[in-house]
C-alpha cells in the first residue's frame, strides 16, 4: 500500500517565525511535491523533486523553500512565516512515467 | 500556458439524482492527459479515473467521464448521487513541461448530495 506521512498534522505559528513541515514516503517514487490548497485555488504546486538533492520551484515558491534530502523525505520550509501562508498543505510522491500522484494526509498550519 | 477550468464552485443534488460536473482545459499538447481525484472531507485528494485516449468512455466506482479534444472537455458524470459522493472533485492535466511528471488542477468542484 502506498504510504505518504506528513508531520505535523496542525500547526500554529507566529508571523516571522520559522516553519518546517515534513514528508516521508515508503513508495519508492523519485518524484515528490508540495502543494497548498485554498478554496478558490485548488492544488497550488509550490515545490517539487525529482529524487534526492534535487529540488524545484513550482507555480508559487516564493516564500517557500524545500529540502530533499533523501528518497524518503521532502521538507517545506518557510523561513519567515506570514499570515497569507495560512493554508493546508500537501505533499504528494509519484513514479516518474506514471501520473497518478499519492497525496499525504495534509498538514494545516495557522500564521498568527 | 495550461489550464483547467472548472465552472461549478458548489454543486448540489438530490439523491439518486444524476451527476454531472464540468471540466474544460488548455493545452498546446497534442495528446493531453487528464485527471479527476476526489477528496472526501478531512482526507487528502486521490486519484479518481484518468484518461488518454480521445472519445473513449473511463469508468471507475460508478463515475465515467469521456475525454473529448475537439470540446476541450473531460466532464465527470454518474447516473444516479449517493450520499457518499459527497466531497471535493478535481480536475487535473498532465502539464507539457518537460519530462517530468507535474499536474494542473482545477479550482475544485464541491458535490454536496442532500437526502
């Protein structure tokens, strides 16, 4: 079964603050994602990879930065939080040549 | 660039009532690739049924939907609305961008089925 983790599941920060959400998956994909969701919006893609030490940005990264640091895992990190980066968050895997994308549970963060 | 368009923020039906939800896209590709997932409330999107294939139906979990390049169109449909069909629908295509694998959503579709 695939399997994407996202940790935290919540979380409140305050504006300026530093934010590190985290991503493991046991798929054994290359490819990996991070998106947010807001009503009106959709998925926004922010950032993705393509396998360990690669990173890309997306449609929206500023704000964001990303970290692969492995097959398994792939961070988001927002060094300076702002309230507008409110949102639910998203990480995804997915095996190059294939489409389907695994979405994680979803981390919901709260800027203050 | 592309682009999906979904006209229906909120959608609601009646129960056994049919389904119909709208999805155009844009693409300068040729051979577009195009998705529906669906997200159940407090659970992550997941991939509903896909299609390559021009003018050929795709059913899954009693949905089919029917890409057609010449309307731009991969509208998603079921005869008859279960209250568990209640959730988030999206529209999605595969991005021309490369050989790597990104997607295109669509703002979302909200289906809510009434008893």
């Amino acid at each position: 079964e695939a399997a994407v983790t996202q940790s935290p599941r919540n979380k409140v920060a305050v504006t300026g603050g530093k934010v590190t959400l985290s991503c493991n998956q046991t798929n054994n994909h290359n490819n990996m994602y991070w998106y947010r969701q807001d009503t009106g919006h959709g998925l926004r893609l922010i950032h993705y990879s393509y396998g360990a030490g690669s990173t890309e940005k997306g449609d929206i990264p500023d704000g964001y930065k990303a970290s692969r640091p492995s097959q398994e895992n792939f961070s988001l990190i927002l060094e300076l939080a702002t309230p507008s980066q409110t949102s639910v968050y998203f990480c995804a895997s997915g095996e190059q040549g294939f489409y389907e994308q695994y979405f994680g549970p979803g981390t919901r963060l709260t800027v203050l | 660039g592309d682009s999906v368009t979904q006209t229906e923020g909120l959608v609601t039906l009646t129960e056994g009532l049919p389904v119909m939800l709208n999805c155009t896209y844009q693409t300068i590709y040729s051979n577009p690739f195009l998705f529906w997932y669906v997200q159940h409330l407090n659970e992550s999107p997941r991939l509903l049924l896909k299609s390559f294939t021009d003018n050929k139906r795709t059913e899954h979990q009693g949905f089919h939907a029917t890409l057609h390049k010449s309307s731009s169109s991969f509208h998603l449909q079921k005869s008859s609305a279960q209250l568990s069909d209640s959730a988030l629908y999206y529209c999605a295509l595969k991005r021309v961008s490369g050989s790597f694998n990104k997607l295109t959503f669509g703002a979302g579709t909200r289906l809510a089925v009434c008893p």
